[in-house]
C-alpha cells in the first residue's frame, strides 16, 4: 500500500467519484488513478466501489471505512511535514481562517495588521460566513481557525479558546425618541419599535427572542441580516431600530446614529478563537491566537499545543478573567 494510492483514493471520493476529476485535481492520467485504485482493491481483497460499467456507483460500506482511515493517514503526513517545516520555515506557511462579519469588519484589520508586519511570508486567507457556514468550512477541512460566538454545538472538531465579552448596542437616528430617553432603555422600549438585527441561527431560539420572551414580550423583528454595515443602513432609512454587536460601534457612525448601550438587557455573548483538533500549531499560528487574545499568558500558549480535548482547553482557562470588547465610544475593558 503506497501513501500516494491513499491520496488517489480520496481525491476520487472528493471529485464525486470522477476519476477522469481527480485526475485533473492531481495533474496525472485518468488511466493512472484508475491502474492505482485497481491495485490498491486488490491488495487489500475489498470492493472499495460499486460498479456502474466502467464508472463508479458508489463507496461500499468497507470503502467507507478505508476511505476514512485514509484522510487520518494523509492528515497526520501533513502534520509530520508541518513539524518538519516547523524548524527550517518557521515564518513561512499559510493560515486559513473564517469568521463572521462582524469579526472581519470590527476585530481583525488590527491583528492582521499587525500579523502581517511579523510574517510577511505567510499567505493569510481570510473567509466569512454565517456560524453554519463556517462549521461545513471546518467539517471540509479548508480551514486552520474559526472565529464565532456561541453555537459551541456545531464546532465539535475544534478546540475552542474563550476571546472576549461582549454585549449588544441599540442604533437608531440621533433623532429617534430612543435617543432622547433620559433613563436606561428597556426591552419593553424595544418591544414598542420595529427591530433590525442579525439573522437568527437555524440552531435553535436566539438569545435575542428568549430575552423578549422571559419578560412576556414579542420583539417586532421586520429584518435581518448577517452584516452590521448592512443593519445600519437599513435604520438610517428608518425601517426600524438597530441591534448589533458592540463591536460594530463605528466613530463614523456618529455623525448620524446614535449607539445606545444595552448591557443587562441580553444575555452578555462570547467569542472564541477555534483550532481544528488535528492540526500541529506552527508558531505563527499560536502568534495569530496571542494577538486576537492577549489575555493569554505564554504558559497557557505553549500548553494549548499539547491539549487532547475541550476539557483541556476548559481547565487551562478556567480562572482566566476575560476582557469586554465595545464599539467606538467604550472600547476594551476588563470584565467585571
């Protein structure tokens, strides 16, 4: 059995059981791929296809088990070479990363920045989406780190490191009667107003509703939306009252909108930073994680390389004190 059969055989399984696909994928010759699968059935006395004429039907449930095993074989040999490269390019590589919007747009142009500045040959790639798309980013193995908040459920193959606080702002038009109270803002003033906010998460009741909900409220939710640039603007074009991260508090925004804050009416959310469990961390890459998380000590950065499970991870920042993450007009504090 050779390493490069194994490799022939998931790059068919990735190619929808293409050969002439995984062929192209591979830069070889479809006879080749299929001369490699035939002797690998062979050697091993299984049936790792069905057969439709010359095409494949199908993974048996045997090929399954096989093509299983081959992905840990293939990842633990990127690993090696990772270890490998670890000494002799320890300031070259590439970090694949997905986030949400919030975190791209709000949190990161800092630390990329600043990353950028410390290993300028590392290719940083960058992808966004909903929590739910970022999880089929890590089940497909496409990314290194994920950034989200909450939905700890759907990230099950990472190790995730607890960031940052953060609670939600109300936006609405200096104009607005919101902006005139001279009290601290209720859920029952919210209630009164149509609300623009994110889009919920398929996994279940929001954090958001289940706050309205325990007070016997019905929030009036006219629109949503997965960007903070694109809530704002639908509320400067008054279809309703803003509710976003606090991050999303822009400078800029205060030339017309006012940011009302909404500490106690949610439940306060936060974010990590994840790592897929099989992965060796390269030294930029426990870098990456000191500069979106710098309340992480060096003793707890070199111990995060040899945990085995989220209870590692728990125990390591059991007694850790988080920092709360604002927007523009109340920045980072200590958490209370």
């Amino acid at each position: 059995m050779k390493l490069q059969q194994l490799k022939y055989l998931i790059a068919i399984v990735d190619n929808g059981l293409n050969i002439t696909a995984a062929a192209d994928r591979l830069y070889t010759s479809q006879p080749g791929v299929s001369k490699q699968l035939k002797l690998l059935e062979e050697e091993l006395g299984l049936q790792l296809f069905t057969r439709k004429g010359k095409s494949l039907g199908a993974v048996t449930a045997a090929g399954q088990q096989v093509i299983d095993r081959s992905r840990l074989i293939m990842q633990e040999v990127e690993n090696i070479r990772s270890l490998a490269s670890d000494y002799y390019q320890e300031e070259e590589g590439t970090l694949s990363i997905a986030t949400t919007h919030t975190q791209a747009r709000y949190v990161l142009p800092d630390v990329i920045r600043e990353f950028r500045e410390r290993y300028p040959k590392v290719n940083l790639n960058l992808h966004q989406g909903t929590s739910e798309q970022i999880a089929d980013m890590v089940s497909a193995n496409e990314i290194d780190f994920a950034i989200a908040t909450g939905s700890h459920d759907l990230f099950s193959g990472l190790y995730l490191v607890p960031s940052y606080h953060w609670d939600r702002k109300i936006v609405v038009p200096k104009e607005h009667e919101l902006a005139q109270l001279e009290r601290k803002l209720t859920l029952d003033d919210l209630a009164q107003h149509p609300l623009v906010t994110y889009v919920f998460s398929f996994g279940g009741q929001s954090s958001l509703k289940r706050a309205f909900a325990e007070q016997g409220l019905e929030p009036d939710v006219v629109f949503t939306a997965r960007d903070a640039d694109v809530i704002k603007t639908y509320v400067r074009m008054g279809l309703g009252v803003g509710i976003v991260a606090s991050m999303a508090e822009d400078c800029a925004d205060q030339q017309d909108l006012t940011a009302i804050g909404a500490e106690g009416l949610f439940p306060r959310s936060t974010t990590w930073i994840g790592f897929r469990k099989d992965i060796v961390l390269r030294r930029y890459m426990l870098d990456f994680v000191k500069l979106f998380a710098p309340h992480i000590t060096s003793d707890q950065l070199e111990q995060t390389r040899n945990v085995r499970s989220q209870a590692d991870i728990d125990k390591l920042f059991a007694s850790t004190t988080l920092p709360v993450r604002g927007g523009c007009s109340d920045g980072m504090t200590a958490a209370a």
